[in-house]
C-alpha cells in the first residue's frame, strides 16, 4: 500500500508497516547468519560423510580386517591400514614425547623465569615459529635435517642403541636392555625415518603447546602464587606444585591440541618419512602415515586403492576428531573455572 | 635442615636451567629453519623466477604457480570473508548464550585444527568429482575448487575472530543504538561490524597467513598446471603446490628454485602476520 497523492496517512499506518517490515527484515537476516553459521557443521558433517562414502568399498571388501591388515598391494588390490596408522600413531608420540617437556619449559621461562623485558619478544618469535607454513618445516627436514641427522647423529644411535651396528660389536646397552636394540637398529643408510618425522613434528607443534600452556600458567590468581613465594616455596616448587595442578585439565587439553595437529600433518612428515609402505620396529626405519600415503598415492589411486585411501581419511578425521574434542573440552573446563 | 635447604636451591637452580634451556632450543630451531629458507632462497632467486612458467622446467620460474597461488588465495578469502563474518555476527549477536551457539563456537574451534587433507579430500569429493560429469570424463580439478578448499580452512580462523572481536565491543553501544530503535540487523551490520572492523581485518589477514601457505588441499582440488591458467575453472598451480613437487624432483636446479618459491611463501606469511599485528596495535591506540 503506498499512500495516495493529496492524502496524508495517518502515522500509525506507517509505523506499524514499517515495524513489520523490520521485523521480517530482522527474521531473514538472522537467519541469514544461521545459515553461515550452520555451514561450519556442515563442513564437518561433509567431510566425515564424504570420505566415509569414498571409504565405502574398502570398508566393505575388507571389513574389519581393514584396520589390522599390513598389506599394502596395489597389484593385487590388497589393502590394510595398519602401516600408515602406526607410523601416524608413532610419528606424533615422538613428536609429544619431544614437545612436552620442551613446551612446559618455553611456557615455564616466559610466565615465571625470563626477566619481563624479555617476555614480549621472546614469545613472539616463538609464535612466528608457529605461522611459517608446514611445507617449510618439510623442506627444511629433507634438505637440511635429514641429512644432518644421517651424518651425526643417526651413527651414534645405531652403534650404541641399535641390534645393527656398523662394526657388528653390540653395545652393553643393547645386550642388557630389552627392545632397545630393535628400536634403534637399522641398516637404511638414509636419513628420512620415523624418528626424523617425529623429531620435525615436534618442532612445528612446540609453540602451539607452549603458547596455549603459557596463556593458561597466567591465569592462576597471583594470590595463589604469593602465598606459596611467602612461605618461602622456590620458583620451581610454585610452578610445580601451584602452577601446575591448579591448571592440570588445560594443560593436557593443550597437549592434546598438539596431537590433533601431529596427527593431521601433511606436508611435514611427507618429505621425511621415507614412504616405505612395510612395518619395521625400528624408529630409524623409513615409514609412512596417513597423511603421506593419501598425499603421494591419490592423484594415481583410482578403484579400490582410491577407495581404502578414502577409508583411510576417514580414520584420521574420526581420531583427530576425538582428540581435538577432549583437547577443547578439558581447555574449557579452565575458561569456567575462571568464570568467563 | 641446611642439607634440605641445599637440594631444594639446586632443584630450583637444575629446573631454571632446563626451562631456560628449552626456549634457547625453540629459538635455535626457528634461526635454523629462517636462516637455512634466507639464505637457500636469496641464493635461488633471479628475475625469471618471475617472469618464465615451470613448463620451462630447470630454465623455467614460477610466474604461473605464483599467479595461480595468487588466484586461488583471494577466491578463498572472497567465499570465507563474508560467511565467516556473518557467522562470527551470529554467534557474538544472536546465539551468545544459547546451546547451539555454544555448540557451533565448539565445533568451530575443532575444525580450526582438523587435518586439511581430509578437507582437500571433502573438496574432491562434492566439488571435483561432480564437475567431472560435466566435462564428460576427464577429471576435473580447477582452481576454483582449491580456492574452496582454502575457504574451508580460513573459515574458522575468521569466525573464530569476528566473535571474539565483537564480543568486546563494549554493550552501552549496543543499548544506545537499540534504544534510538534502530533494527538489530542494522545495528549489527553497519554499528557493530564497524566498531570491531580493525579485529576482523586483522582475522581475515590471518586467515590469509594460514592458507597461503597450505598444500595438502590443493593437491586434490587445483592440481597443478605446468602453463599460465588465469580462468579458475582449469586446473591450476600454486606455490606450495610447486614446492611439494619441485622437493620431490631428483634434480638439484628444481631444489634451488623450490626454495625460492619457499622464500617467497614465508616472506609472504611473515609480512601478512606482522602486517596484522599492526592492524590490531594501531587500533588499540586510536582508542585510547
């Protein structure tokens, strides 16, 4: 209705139009926002379902078997998870084994020991360290790392920890300690392995765990910490024994943040695992993840092959799923403590 | 008593020592991987770099994979700006307290650190695969289905800022305009967006950051393209795409030019994460 010429409208015809107007206005662009906001879901719904759906005939052809199977054979259109899955599932606990320590005391030095000028620049470059891209860390593992670790260190570890030495002489280590000597035994004369995978992931997952473990030492109420400074505690002992229980569950969810992006890496871990699709006890063995065997087998897979790599994504988005959900469960836990 | 005295200095002393040990070894990793990509790279680069395309093979450069990276970067933050924001808005304005916004904001942050292989693999599957009925057969990967692919990974970063932004904006804004009856949608869109405008530039730079540098999704979605491809519906090349593929070459003359494009990748990321470092601090004084 549009008000006739020569007519005045009385004004509350206007404002009620103009109120429904606003309202029908307001209803669409909430949902509007809805609609942006439910594609994140969709996202993750979409891709469980698709790679479930790719997944389908490598699930179907091998049931269960999928998940302990070694096999890896293209020729005869076998296909098993188990060597990606372990060199995944071993790659990223060397990563933590590594991180966790490392980050607890990056987060240590820049919430409680470095003097305060420091602080600042310190921990900025440790988070540049987290935006270069992974394919950096990947590159500087196979052409500068690997190398590296095949020359110095890589002689040290199999003539002293490995069952396979150069001069055939086992060490005392290796005759008295049980596993030792698998884990470290190799005759692979190059650098790429699991262990390098795990050492280069460890390096790209430092400053996600330090930094999410310093923003968290800095929410303990400083009245905690004071009390324990005046009853004459050190600095180690307010860290470990204040410090840290008081933030326990967000510690552990950033640990597990950690996992999730080890778990998930790419470009990384392709240049230096080696790409052996075989399982070998020993860390310095070249090996493979899910992540690399999609990366270097899918633009060639087609059928069958195409298919288990599919499944295979599927396992890795349904584990990271799952730890990326107790990460931020555990994270939030902290954030109501706080009362925010 | 002096004894006890005595272990718990040296406990102290041994813990400081390793935390501070643990940061120098974080730092020298950092110099070393920096260092080694500087000094690689400076040493790679030469004019035709920019000028020659990798059909050239070990005479060529990486014009197209730079053109392309360039391509696919900006559809991906032109899809994911827009929807990120509004969905970011939805969150901060309409779903602050509710279930699902609790739940969209939880599932939000996991998808910030899903694996990005599996999303280039999502891509594959609704955009690639498709598309290819349309070509009649020949598999279809395009640029236009990377820049998908990296719109998914910068989507959560610009959500994940948008609400974190305008929930600091400070509420009296919010009563002032409501209470001049200006509608909620206007309120949001040209008050509130406004006011956390330098936050939400700074998010959408850092999504940048973050995709520009990402190859795993591309693999499946651009592909890759040995000539110039300026139409997003071809297959197309990106730097990091190049990089994976120049690594992987046994030839020397293909390392060096990768760490060229590796170069100018992390210079290009450095520049956008300090660039929105001062997007952020500028602001900060302009309100003070």
């Amino acid at each position: 209705m549009s008000a006739q010429p020569g007519t005045i409208a009385p004004s509350s015809i206007i404002q009620e139009q103009r109120s429904r107007r606003d309202a029908l206005d307001e209803r669409l662009f909430r949902w509007l926002l809805m609609g942006c906001a439910l594609l994140v879901l969709a996202a993750l719904l979409g891709a469980a379902g698709a790679t479930l759906w790719g997944g389908r005939e490598a699930f179907a052809t091998f049931g269960w078997h999928f998940l302990v199977s070694t096999a890896w054979d293209p020729g005869n259109d076998v296909y098993g998870a188990l060597v990606p899955v372990y060199g995944t599932i071993v790659t990223s606990l060397i990563a933590l084994l590594i991180a966790v320590p490392v980050s607890f005391g990056i987060a240590l030095y820049l919430s409680e020991v470095a003097p305060p000028w420091l602080r600042t620049p310190v921990s900025s470059a440790i988070e540049l360290l987290a935006g270069i891209p992974s394919i950096i860390y990947g590159m500087w593992g196979l052409f500068i790392f690997a190398p590296f670790f095949a020359d110095h260190i890589k002689p040290w570890l199999t003539s002293n920890l490995g069952d396979k030495p150069d001069d055939g002489k086992l060490s005392w280590l290796v005759q008295h300690v049980p596993f030792i000597g698998k884990l470290f035994g190799s005759d692979y004369p190059f650098g790429a392995s699991i262990l390098v995978a795990g050492i280069v992931l460890a390096i790209m997952i430092i400053p996600f765990i330090s930094s999410v473990m310093r923003e968290v030492f800095q929410t303990v109420p400083t009245r905690l910490k004071e009390s324990a400074y005046a009853l004459g505690s050190s600095t180690w002992e307010v860290s470990w024994d204040i410090v840290l229980p008081y933030t326990r569950g967000a510690v552990i969810g950033g640990i597990f943040l950690g996992l999730g992006r080890a778990l998930g890496e790419t470009m990384a871990v392709t240049f230096v695992l080696g790409n052996a699709m075989t399982l070998s006890a020993s860390l310095l063995d070249p090996g493979t993840s899910i992540a690399a065997t999609i990366a270097n087998q899918f633009s060639e897979a087609s059928g069958l092959q195409k298919s288990s790599l599919m499944a295979l994504a599927f396992l890795l988005f349904v584990v990271t799923f799952i730890v990326l959900l107790i990460a931020r469960l555990m994270l939030r836990q902290l954030a109501r403590k706080e009362g925010r | 008593m002096n004894a006890l005295y005595l272990r718990r200095r040296i406990t102290n002393w041994v813990a400081m020592g390793l935390s501070t040990l643990a940061t120098l070894i974080g730092l020298a990793f950092l110099a070393w991987i920096l260092w080694e990509t500087l000094r690689q790279g400076i040493a790679a680069l030469n004019p035709s770099l920019f000028t020659k395309i990798t059909a050239d093979g070990a005479e060529g450069g990486l014009a197209n994979a730079m053109v392309g990276s360039l391509i696919i970067n900006f559809i991906g933050i032109a899809i994911a700006t827009p929807i990120g924001v509004l969905a970011g808005a939805w969150l901060a304005e309409y779903a602050n307290r509710t279930k699902l916004g609790e739940s969209i904001r939880f599932l939000n942050d996991i998808l910030l650190s899903a694996p990005s292989i599996v999303i280039g693999l999502f891509v594959y599957t609704i955009v690639v695969l498709p598309s290819t009925a349309l070509t009649h057969g020949s598999t279809s990967f395009s640029g236009f289905a990377g820049g998908i692919a990296l719109a998914l990974i910068a989507l959560p970063v610009i959500v994940r800022t948008t609400d974190e932004m305008l929930r600091l904006v400070p509420s009296t804004l919010r009563e002032a305009a409501l209470s001049l009856g200006v509608p909620q949608w206007k309120l949001t869109l040209q008050i509130l967006i406004r006011a956390a405008r330098s936050g939400i530039i700074t998010g959408v730079l850092l999504a940048l950051a973050r995709i520009s540098g990402e190859t795993a999704p591309l693999l499946f979605t651009a592909f890759g393209n040995n000539y110039m491809a300026v139409n997003p519906i071809d297959k197309m090349s990106s730097l990091p795409q190049i990089i994976y593929q120049y690594a992987n070459d046994p030839g020397d003359a293909m390392h060096s030019m990768a760490w060229a494009g590796a170069f100018v990748v992390t210079m290009f990321v450095l520049l956008l994460s300090l660039g929105s470092r001062l997007v952020l601090s500028r602001n900060k004084v302009s309100h003070e």
